[in-house]
C-alpha cells in the first residue's frame, strides 16, 4: 500500500471510530458488540484498501458498516427468534423494527435496477399479502406467529404468500420476457439471471 | 420456456413453495415435494423459479436494508460533527505532566544526544515530546528520544510506555524496543517491553509492528498491522505473530494505578506485579503459578495486593530473611 493511502485509511479510521462506536452502540444496544462490529469494519476497509485504491475511505467505512450492522442484526434477530417468544421481548421488537428497515419507492431510485425493481413489487402487492411475504421473509416471523399479529389463520397466511409469491415471481418474469423483446446491435452481453 | 407451463402446474408449484417457506414442513410432506419434484421437469422448473424470487427478494431487501442503515450512519455522523466536533478531536492526554522525568540531553553540541527518560520502581510519569506528542511511562521504564528531520525515533530501553502521538505524516514515529519496531503517523498505542518479548497494543488509529533486524531471524514479511482493539506479541526465534483482541481497560489500567488480569497464570501476574515492587513476590511452591488469576490489583499499595492475593486465592504471604515476599499455600 502507498504511504498516502496508508495515511488517508489510517486518519480515516482514527476520525470516524468513536463515532461508529456510538451509532453501533446505539443500534445493537450492546458495547461490546459494537465494538466488535467496528472492528470487522476497519478489517474490511484495511483489507480492501490493500488491494485497491480508495479515494474516500469514510464513504466505504460508512457501506461496511452498513452491511455489517445489518449482518449482526440479522444474526441477533434469529438467535432472538429461536431463544424467545415474541411477547416477551421487548428487546426483539426493537431488533424487528430496525431489520423491517424497508425503504420507501423513492429511495429505491439510488439502488441497483434489479434490486428497486424487486423492492417495487414488493410494495405494490395487495396489503395482507405484502405484510405477510415481508414479516416471513425479511423478519424472519413463521407462519403461525404472522397468524397471530394479523389475527387470521395459519391457513390464511399461506393463501397470502400464495399470492404474494405468484404475483412477484410475474412481475420478474414479464420484466425478462420484456428484456428478451428488445433487439440491440451489437448484441449486449445478457447480465441478468438465467431463467 | 416459461409458456410451456400449465397453470395447474403453476399452481401447484406455487402452493409447495409456501408451504417450504413457513418451516414446519413434516417429513411426509417433504417426501411428497421431492416424489412431485422428480415426475416432471416443469415441475421442478416452475418450483425452481418461486425458489429464486424467494432469494432475490431476500438480497434486494439486504441491499435496501444495508444502504438505509450507511444513510442513517451518515445522518448520525452529520449532526455529531455539528454539535461534537470537539469531542472528535485528536484526544489529548489528561493527566498533568510530572516531573519525575530525567533528562540529559543536549550536553554537547557536537553531536546530537538523546533526551532519556526514566522511572523508578512504581513510579509513573507522563511528558510531552518536542512534537507534541504525549508520552506515559510506566514502573521501571527507560525511554530514549531521537527526532531528526526525517524521523521521530523512541527506543524503550525497558518497560512499559503508552503514546499518543502527534500526527505528521512528513516524519513517521517509529517506537523500538529490543525485539519489535512499531511505525505510526499518528495514534495512541501502548508498548510492553518484558525481557525479550514486546507486546504492541493499539488503542486508535492504525500502527505497523515489525521485527527489529538484528535482533531476531524473521522473515521480511513480519511485519504485522494492527488496528485499533488489536495487539501483537514479538518473542525472539517465533515465527508466530498472533494479532488478538484485548481488552483496552486492562492494558491501560496502569494509567490509573491498578493492574487488571483476566484469567491468567498467577506466575505471569507476579512477574508482572514484580515490575512495580521493591519487594519482589516470589511463588513458595511451583505448582501455585498455574492458578488462573482474575482481578484488579492496587499498584500504589503493596499492602493492599498482598492482602487481596490472600484472600482471593487462599494464600499466604510471608517475608523472607532477603527481603522478597515468599506466597504460600494455606493451610
């Protein structure tokens, strides 16, 4: 690594790391964590920036941690999943309410095309559908515990992810069979999943 | 492709998919997913593609997810910056500077001499370096200061020193001691000189270690780069160089008089403890060293540790004709 690089990591990391410190503490509830999350943090951007050049190492501490937050909180959420009983807690409410972190159609426009795309179904399904597929997938809720915030039956809950998953897995599929329509020469290198 | 599929099959496919996601499939249900998976190959296709929705779902929302915690940091850090920019700033060290260093530099004008500077046996000592930096000495320590134009050299002699050094990215801090060389541009780490082995442990910033030369037969690639909550520890004719975690409280426990061990032989607590004391502990039976040792011992008041030694681990700690202090089992 060249010496300036090793300096701008290094001011960088001495700037930024009481302040993450404070939001990971803030976040996980949890010192020690958020320690140890900073930690993987500044491994991460070190070890990236021993093979590339980083021209802003505070925007890439900021999308390490981002993504390491989230891993933690995840990790926390199923361990919470697994060890406690959902009225008990009031510590995984709070977990699952920042793990439902789904951002609005209009922050979708900074994202990957793919990944708004995917978002953008999502919101447009019909309510008790999308709350169903989103406290199933993305908070980890089963079935019997989505029956029971909703008040419907477990049956129920499977009709919705029914209909939630036929609806997107459409949407996809409209979208590639768009994709397949359109002819450009030259022929541009297919990115996409294959179907 | 995807025309080729009936709805009933859809259909079907559909319904397994939920019922795989709510994870209480029974045996005998998973058994009839996999004899319907094998009959057809548009079943498996159909099946096969809620499977992916399924995943990209769950990757789109980690993205989502990921991006508006980074905001939220950013929003954090935003109004930190405007209300707590002070507290950002680079720390400075708090306790006052005393004067128990000993300086001997400049006797000539000839050739440049180093300032040195040392402490007694329990006595600690903070100084300020030509640069700003800021330097703790710690019990039994000798220092040797060096800055020419190119490079701020400090060689601990012996013992223990914690620094927090003044950014400069023209002259690099090198820290050397018998077997480790550490090279900063700024940051506050502490080093541990015992014998021949050097303990490298950084609080802030980042710090490269690297083996002293002639000292050891290291290969060129040992040099170690520890960040902030990691240390190192350099033992001549090792190959190892372990980067662990520590715990920042206890190493720089000796700033506020007190020396903090977790889980560790009670014979590298006294050689430890024996940096401080004129009155060194001696263990009067081997098998004593290997009693795990967890605690917080008073550096100031050797009363104090002998009793809490005692006590803590049903000991008992008698005076020997020499002067030493013999720990014994009771009873």
């Amino acid at each position: 690594m060249a010496p300036e690089q090793r300096d701008l990591i290094e001011e960088a990391i001495r700037r930024d790391e009481k302040l993450l410190i404070r939001w990971l503490t803030k976040k996980l509830g949890d010192s020690d964590a958020a320690r140890d999350v900073a930690q993987s943090v500044f491994m991460r951007v070190w070890a990236f920036a021993e093979t590339s050049t980083v021209e802003n190492p505070r925007a890439l501490i900021f999308k390490a941690a981002g993504n390491l937050a989230l891993n933690e909180i995840k990790r926390r959420n199923r361990f919470y999943q697994r060890h406690v009983t959902p009225s008990e807690s009031a510590e995984k409410d709070a977990l699952h309410n920042v793990a439902s972190t789904a951002p609005s159609p209009e922050t979708h426009a900074s994202l990957r095309e793919d990944v708004a795309l995917i978002l953008n179904a999502i919101h447009a399904l019909p309510e008790r559908p999308r709350q169903a597929f989103m406290m199933n997938r993305f908070d980890g809720l089963s079935y019997k515990e989505i029956a029971k915030t909703m008040g419907v039956s477990e049956s129920s809950i499977e009709k919705y992810m029914i209909e939630a998953l036929k609806q997107l897995r459409n949407v996809l599929n409209a979208e590639r069979t768009k994709g397949e329509k359109i002819v450009t020469f030259p022929p541009i290198p297919d990115r996409r999943r294959k179907s | 492709m995807k025309g080729n599929i009936s709805q009933p099959i859809d259909d079907r496919a559909a319904r397994w998919a939920a019922r795989t996601l709510s994870g209480v499939m029974k045996p005998e249900e998973k058994t009839a997913l996999a004899g319907w998976l094998e009959a057809d190959p548009r079943h498996r296709q159909a099946f096969d593609s809620y499977v992916e929705i399924t995943e990209l779902a769950s990757e789109a929302h980690d993205v989502a997810a990921a991006a508006a915690l980074e905001r939220e940091l950013e929003v954090f850090a935003h109004e930190r910056s405007s209300r707590w920019s002070w507290l950002v700033a680079a720390p400075a060290m708090a306790a006052s500077i005393a004067a128990a260093a000993l300086f001997f530099g400049a006797m000539t004008n000839s050739q440049p001499t180093p300032e040195r500077y040392a402490t007694a046996r329990g006595e600690t000592a903070v100084f300020t370096l030509k640069d700003g930096s800021a330097v703790s000495l710690n019990t039994d320590s000798v220092l040797e200061v060096n800055f020419s134009n190119e490079e701020r050299s400090v060689s601990l002699a012996r013992g223990e020193a914690l620094f927090d050094v003044t950014r400069d990215a023209e002259r690099p801090f090198v820290v050397s001691s018998a077997t480790a060389e550490a090279r900063v541009l700024g940051t506050r780490f502490n080093v541990k000189a015992m014998g021949e082995s050097t303990i490298v442990s950084v609080l802030s910033g980042v710090v490269e270690v690297n083996a002293v030369k002639e000292s050891v037969h290291r290969a060129a690639d040992a040099a170690v780069t520890l960040i902030a909550g990691q240390e190192t520890i350099f033992i001549p004719d090792s190959n190892k160089k372990d980067v662990r975690t520590f715990n920042p409280d206890a190493v720089t426990s000796w700033l506020r008089g007190k020396a903090i061990y977790e889980n560790q032989p009670l014979s590298a607590v006294i050689a430890d403890l024996n940096r401080y004391y004129t009155a060194q502990f001696l263990l009067g039976d081997d098998s004593l060293g290997n009693i795990p040792v967890t605690g917080g011992f008073d550096l100031k008041d050797q009363a104090i540790t002998i009793e809490a030694l005692e006590i803590a681990l049903s000991l008992r700690a008698e005076k020997n004709p020499n002067g030493q202090i013999l720990l014994l089992p009771n009873g």
